[in-house]
C-alpha cells in the first residue's frame, strides 16, 4: 500500500499554487507500518489542509485504498521564513487567496434540490443591492443553472469579453454570473469534477466583479466538487444553509453544514424556506411543510436561524417570469417575503460585521 500511496501523490494540486503537492514539496514521507501515515508539511490553515486530504482519499478510492486504511501527519515546515518568525516570536505569514476588490464571500447552500436555494440567493442579493450595498450573484451549479432565468436575463447570449475578463451581467445594478449565459437554452453540460473544479475558478479571478461589498455564491445542492472547490479556491467568511422545514429536508441541510466546518467554512446561519403558505385570498398562513425545522436545523449546528421565508403565490409567478419578487414592493401580496429578505439581510450583515 506505501507504494501505492507514493505514487499518488504526484497527482495531487497544491490549492494555492495549482502545482502537484510533490513539485511544491509538500508531500514528505509514506511512514509505513500496519496503518500508514501520509506525512505532509503544514505550510497554511485546517481549510487548506483539509482540501489536500480529501483529494488524497479521493484518489486512493480510485485505486480501491480506503479512507480508513491510512492516516495523515502534517509536519511543520522548516522553512527560513519559519525559521525567522520562531525566532523573534513573530507570527508566520499564511497566503489567503481573495479576490480583489472582493470585500465579503459567502455560500449559499443546501444537501438537497428542491429547496429553494437559488429562490434565496437571488432575493437576498436584490435585497442586499436594494439597502445600498454592492453585491454580485455567482451561480455556481454548473449542470443546471438557473439565476439568469430567474433574474430575467437572457442565458442564450454570448459573454463580452474585454483582456481576457468576463464582463458580468447586470439586473437593477446586481452583477450576475452564470454558466447559462454560455450555453444554448438546452445545452447540456457533460463534465467531470476536475472540469467543474476549473470553472469555479474562471469564475471567481477572471469575472470583472469590480468593487463589491458582497458576492453571494449560489451552490448546486449535495455537498460534491463544486463545493470542494471554492474551499480549495478562495477564502470564503462564511456559508448559509437553506432548508425547508421537512425532516427529509433537515437530514440533507445537516450534512451540507457538516461538509462546510469539515473545510472550515464557518456556517452563519440558517434560512427556512416555504415556512409557511399564505394564502393569496383571505392571507392566513397554512404550514403545509411542516413547522419549526429551521429552528432544530439551527440548534443542531449550534448557529441561529437567520429568517423564515413564507410561500406566496405571487412571488411564484413573478419569478415564473423572470422578476425579482422583493422588487414588486408596490404588491402587498409580497410584502411578508420582503419583510422575510430584509431580516435575513440584516442578519447576515450583522454576522460578518461580528466576525
């Protein structure tokens, strides 16, 4: 199994160079015995070392090696830079990938379809846009994409392209990107995870995002690639779990909440979706889904519930044709979902601001 092991490391992409972990020389030793130990020289944080090992055991899957059949040591690097700082006690400096003009990146996410993941990213983005905030939307399910159409712009379009930046679309102000914009309406996408590992990137460092406050991520749902990925690409301050109050839901949102502290994404909070049905003709609430799910998703992952969000006809058909629903404010139908997005907006601001 050493040998085996030996050999996969040069397969193995250093997060913050893109090199293999052995041209780097990160990867140090197999020490053999009757459970390996991978050793690897430490040289950034848990995240980044998280994302090394996960690729390690995704590999060694591949050559039927279980997870379980070794271990990892990460070793201090004995660098001169190490060197210097433990000897004026001073702190070793660790590269944080960011993107500039970037202020905050958070992660919309879930651990199943269904739930109205891109619903919120796309109405707590408009909502952040509408207090005075600078904020992009980057949809980041490569396979289905859904932003543009569920911000009215039209995916069949061709990007401009200005040095080799993608120009981001724009609705009311909100910078937009998405891989629909690049495809035909019933293009499929038929790519492995290394592919989706790279468009992630273009994503982030080559969009022309500008200055802004914040860029909302919406995931694909489960807990794959993709998400890997923008843990492995970029310093992300934090992620929100969408959920539905179902317990099916729940099982799902908790392993997506899992998934982030295993890559150390902090998660900030929780947002029930379809909390609740208001009914567009006499405006009682029905809980038709259930009741205080977000709420135990919440306690659960030891964060807070961050908003609840009810189902309003009206705010289907907007979005149906490709409207923003917190932009119908003069509806009054939509007025408890606009309520809703500026509490969890507020929320999230206040989250970040505490960090």
């Amino acid at each position: 199994m050493k040998e085996k092991l030996e050999s996969l490391m040069g397969k193995v992409q250093n997060p913050l160079s893109h090199r293999s972990i052995t041209t780097d020389k990160l990867f140090v030793t197999i020490e053999d015995g009757a459970k390996p130990v991978v050793v690897l020289r430490a040289a950034a944080d848990k995240k980044w070392q998280a994302a090394i090992e996960s690729q390690i055991k995704n590999l060694a899957a591949k050559e039927d090696i279980s997870a379980d059949a070794f271990t990892f040591r990460w070793a201090e690097a004995a660098s001169d830079q190490d060197r210097a700082a433990r000897a004026t006690h001073a702190p070793v400096s660790r590269p944080q990938r960011s993107i500039p003009g970037v202020k905050h990146v958070v992660a919309i996410g879930s651990g199943k379809g269904g739930v109205g993941k891109s619903t919120i990213s796309v109405n707590l983005a408009s909502t952040l846009q509408q207090m005075g905030k600078k904020v992009g939307l980057m949809d980041a399910d490569i396979y289905g994409p859904s932003i543009g159409k569920m911000v009215g712009l039209n995916g069949r379009q061709q990007m401009d392209v200005q040095n080799d930046h993608i120009i981001p679309k724009e609705k009311f102000g909100l910078k937009v990107m998405s891989f629909a914009f690049m495809l035909e309406e019933d293009q499929p996408v038929v790519w492995r995870g290394p592919m989706l590992g790279k468009a992630v990137q273009q994503f982030l460092y080559d969009t022309e995002w500008g200055e802004l406050d914040y860029l909302l991520i919406d995931l694909p749902p489960g807990t794959g690639d993709t998400q890997l990925s923008l843990a492995q690409l970029v310093q992300t301050d934090g992620a929100v779990i969408v959920t539905t109050p179902q317990n099916v839901a729940l099982l799902d949102a908790g392993r997506a909440a899992a998934m982030f502290d295993k890559v150390n994404i902090p998660v900030l909070g929780v947002v029930e979706n379809m909390s609740e049905f208001i009914c567009g003709h006499c405006g009682k609430p029905s809980h038709i889904f259930s009741r205080g799910g977000g709420s135990r998703l919440a306690a659960q992952t030891k964060t807070v519930l961050m908003g609840q969000v009810p189902l309003v006809e009206d705010c289907l058909a907007a979005a149906e044709k490709g409207e923003i629903p917190v932009y119908q404010n003069k509806n009054e139908k939509i007025q408890p979902v606009v309520d809703a997005f500026e509490h969890i907006a507020k929320n999230l601001i206040s989250k970040l601001d505490s960090l």
